[in-house]
C-alpha cells in the first residue's frame, strides 16, 4: 500500500446526471451539489464525498457509493440489519440504482470520524491507538453473528468454510497447482484443515483499517460492506502480513487479535498458509512481472516456508 495521499484537487470525482439527481433527491432540502471527491486518496478509485448546499444556506455531505468488487445491492441490505444490531454504519439515503455507465451505485449518509487507515499513519501514539480500535472494530463485528444469522438478510450471505475456500484454490485452472512449493503447502493444509471446527463469524470481507472509522478514540463507523460473508474468524487477518499493510502490517496488531480472540499463533499460521494459496492462484503468476510484482511474489513464498518448510 502507498505510503502517501493525493492532494484534493487529484481525487476530483465527476458525477453522471443520475448520479448527479440521485444525491439531490435524498433530502428534500438538497439545492446543489458544490464538490465531489474521492475519500481514501491512496486507492482511487473508491466512495465520493459530495458536498452539497441547501436551502437553508448550510452545507451538508453525503457519500456516493459505486459498486467496485461486490453487491451494492447486498451492501445496502446488510447496512439496514447491522443499523437495526445497533452498529454505527451508513444510512441509505438512496437504494441502489444503476448509473448511465451501467454501475450500481447507492447514496448514504456520512458518518462521522477519520479512517484508521489515515489514523494509523500519524504519530506513534495514533498508530497505537488504530491498532486497538482494528482489533476492537472486528471483534465488535463479529458479536453481530448470531443476531445477522436469524435475520431474513443472512439469506444473501455466502459461508466461506476453510475447507471450501482450500477446495476452491485446488481447481484444475490453477497455474500454481503443479509447483512443488503449492503442492506441499496444499498437503500439509490437507492434513490439519479437516480437524478444524471453528464457527464462523460475520465478516464484511476485507479488515483493511480504511473501512473503520474513528473520532476522539472511539469507533464511529463500520464501512465496505460489497462482500460480506460468514466466514473464519482469522482469515480476514492474513492480508495483513501477506500485503505487508503499512504500518499497522508491521505492529503486532495479529498477535494482539489472537490473544483477544483466544487463538494460538499456530491458529494463525494454518489460516496464513491458505491466505497466501489463495493470493498466489488468483494475484501472482508464477514467474516474471514488475519489481513490485517480483517483491510481492517473493514475500509470499518467503511467508510459505517460514510455515510449512
């Protein structure tokens, strides 16, 4: 991940005319809309902040939410059940429509806070502080299990089991497959992954500390919601050391889940191993690339053998 934002006048955003009358007509006081930008301008592109005038002569702000890797639509639905649980998440101002580029797009409100992704890139004591709420936001998420569950939304939820996400990396497509390194790692998984009953937990689908939000060291928001699932309560957690995440990937922000959580390093490691199958058959080809690419493919492998070898 980059270790630098872009200036405001690099995260513009443009709106369609739809998208442009949508935010408009979510409050009946909207007049205009002075300013669209991207929030999170070390990834673009990603939700728009839109500043808006109304006719009381304030301004007001709304966020415009285009579908990137997920359901918007499922995104919503989930948003209004984790709203009634009593988690502070976005409310849909707007349901999702599709746009003239054929985008499903939504309108939400704004919550309050800053991202702990931006928090955490400050000083020491704000890192520290991103790290406790990482660990706080996704135990507090979890706790929404069972009331997410028995409610008609789980429906669209799919259930990631370990075993189904270590069958999905052995298909035959997988240019990985025949590597010796893929092969041992895949026959180690086989041998313990069986034996593993933990229950799984509501997840939004990405841990990455842009998707929580802070204000004066408390949470006040849950956001990125494309791809939720029931899924393995540490598996959100690989991508820390796999992607090398700066700078909360290289705090110890893991083991201090693993104690909160009741894990063992061991727990861990199992779950790390299939993270990294699953980067290499779906992100890493097996040779060439750029120097990141090179890099990335490197810390990987490194992450295998310090498991498996």
């Amino acid at each position: 991940m980059s270790k630098s934002f872009r200036s405001e006048k690099k995260r513009r955003a443009t709106l369609t005319r739809k998208e442009r009358r949508a935010v408009l007509s979510s409050d009946s006081s909207f007049e205009s809309v002075i300013r669209a930008t991207y929030f999170d301008n070390y990834d673009l592109p990603c939700p728009v902040r839109v500043d808006i005038a109304t006719k009381g002569k304030k301004i007001r702000s709304v966020v415009l939410r285009r579908s990137r890797h997920g359901s918007i639509k499922k995104e919503a639905q989930i948003f209004k059940a984790l709203s009634e649980f009593g988690l502070p998440v976005p409310e849909v101002l707007k349901e999702p429509f599709k746009n003239e580029k054929g985008e499903w797009v939504a309108v939400y409100s704004l919550l309050p806070g800053e991202n702990l992704q931006k928090l955490s890139m400050g000083s020491k004591k704000d890192l520290a502080l991103a790290k406790r709420l990482v660990v706080e936001a996704v135990l507090k998420l979890s706790k929404a299990t069972r009331f997410i569950n028995k409610h008609k939304v789980s429906r669209l939820l799919p259930r990631h089991t370990l075993v189904s996400e270590l069958k999905a990396v052995s298909e035959p497509d997988n240019p990985w497959i025949s590597e010796e390194i893929f092969k041992s790692t895949k026959k180690y998984l086989d041998g313990v992954i069986p034996k593993i009953k933990t229950p799984l937990i509501l997840s939004n689908g990405d841990y990455q500390p842009g998707n929580f939000l802070e204000q004066n060291g408390k949470l006040t928001g849950f956001l990125d919601f494309e791809s939720p699932s029931f899924s393995d309560p540490l598996m959100g957690f690989v991508k820390y050391p796999i992607y090398d995440l700066y700078p909360l990937g290289r705090t110890n922000i893991v083991e201090v889940f693993l104690k909160k959580a009741g894990f063992s390093k061991k727990d861990f490691k199992i779950r790390l191993a299939l993270g990294c199958l699953k980067v290499l058959k779906k992100e890493i080809p097996i040779s060439g690339g750029n120097t990141e690419m090179k890099k990335y493919r490197n810390r990987v492998l490194r992450l295998i053998k310090e498991i498996v070898y």
